[in-house]
C-alpha cells in the first residue's frame, strides 16, 4: 500500500472498518481494516438506512445471509445459488 494512490470508489462503498462510506481517508481505513475486526452490524444498518434493503451474499457458505436475517429483520437476504436456481443459469 505503501505505492498505491487509491481512488475513491465510483460506487457507495463501506468501510470494514468504520461501518460508513469511505471519505476521504479511503488508504488509511484500508491499512486498518487489514488487520481490524468488520463491523458488520454497523454496516449494514448504515446500507439500510441509506435506502439499501436487499443484500446477496456470493460465497461457499450462508453465514452474513444469516447476519443480514438477524440484524435487519425486514430486509431480504439471498444467497446468489437461489438466484443462479431460479433463473436456471449456468451453462444452459
């Protein structure tokens, strides 16, 4: 990281380390959050108060589907196998 110059991220992106949108520290919050824990309650209520009320967790397991159900009970949270199911993609 030393090298690098990052930029600002062209979409909302959440910061594992505050639980808001990267500012304009974006290369310090990333230093940290190398070695910090997520603060993933924080960040989703941040998502949700900003508007955001459908998450699709991309992975092995179901594990932050499972935190999504508990933190935000009225939000709606997929794993992208149901939707790869659903839609009967992959190959056809």
């Amino acid at each position: 990281l030393i090298s690098t110059s990052p930029q600002m991220p062209k979409i909302p992106l959440y910061s594992n380390k505050t639980g808001a949108l990267y500012s304009s520290d974006i290369k310090e919050l990333i230093e940290y959050q190398v070695c910090s824990p997520v603060k993933w309650q924080a960040i989703l209520e941040n998502m949700a108060a900003s508007g955001v009320d459908t998450f699709i967790e991309v992975g092995a397991g179901k594990v932050l589907c499972g935190l999504v159900n508990k933190t935000l009970p009225r939000a709606k949270a997929i794993h992208y196998s149901e939707i790869l199911n659903q839609n009967d993609i992959g190959g056809k």
